[in-house]
C-alpha cells in the first residue's frame, strides 16, 4: 500500500471561457497527446451549441449539462466474509465530476454520424435537459444504490 497520498495537480482554466471544468474536460478528451485538435473539437462543440440556444452563454448549458450528469450515490463492491457486496455510497466531488465527463464523452461517442464536435454539443444540449444516453447511464447508477439499499450498513 501507498504511504503518503499523491498530490492533486492543479488544472488551470482554459483560455476562451477561463473554466477548470472546460479544461478539464479537454484533458480527458485528449487522444495520442493531440491537445490543440481537443481544444479545438471542444471549442466547436460550444459554439454549436451557442448557434443551437439562440446565443444564449455555451458555459450556461454546459455547467447545467454537467450538473444533470454528475451522480449523487454509487455502489461500490464490499467483501464481507467470503461475499461481495454492492454497498451505495455517497459520490465526492471530483469523482462525480469526472465520471459525468466520462459518461458524456462516452455517450457523445457513441452517437452515430456527424463531426465529434457535433456529436458532443448534441450530447450536452440533451444533458442540459435532462435527455440523452449520459443522463441514463445516471439513472442506471442511482436505481443499483436504491436497489441496494439494504446493504448500506457495510459502509466503510
């Protein structure tokens, strides 16, 4: 086991919208360390998605995308005598963060057709009104920690 925790690098924002979650977000999108065709794919989405709500603020409807996304509990696996149980448990911060990212750009490459940059706006615009595959993968986790609710009293 480790002895001392790693340290959390800082991510600073990105350079258009000065937001850490943008650029966090291009950070996961990255491929084959192409960051400047990321930032570029990810700065289309948004302005796609700025021609789509009639000019209204691109980081509105991102943040709300993201907030629809973000899950509030999760299970985890619990090994309790020789069974494994599926214990829910409430979700921190940075994990809900990067498991909504990772679920959207997941779902938004999923979709068929059109430019990755097309697919991901329409990914979010559908997240900022609580619709589309992100927003099911959600559900699916909150329904596993309801359903296994019973198990909770495992919590480490």
């Amino acid at each position: 086991m480790r002895r001392a925790k790693p340290q959390k690098r800082e991510i600073l924002p990105d350079i258009r919208y000065n937001s850490v979650i943008i650029q966090t977000m291009i950070h996961h999108m990255l491929q084959r360390g192409k960051k400047t065709t990321a930032v570029r794919v990810m700065y289309d989405a948004m302005d796609l998605i700025r021609e789509r709500t009639n000019g209204k603020d691109p980081v509105e409807t991102f943040d709300t995308a993201m907030k629809n996304v973000s899950p509030v509990m999760e299970v985890r696996p619990r090994r309790v005598g020789g069974a494994t149980y599926q214990v829910p448990m409430e979700v921190s911060a940075n994990r809900r963060t990067t498991l909504a990212i990772r679920w959207i750009l997941a779902s938004a490459t999923s979709r068929s057709g059109k430019s990755f940059a097309e697919k991901l706006a329409d990914e979010l615009l559908d997240a900022s009104k609580n619709e589309g595959a992100s927003i099911r993968k959600r559900e699916e986790t909150h329904k596993m920690a309801e359903a296994n609710r019973a198990f909770s009293h495992y919590r480490v």
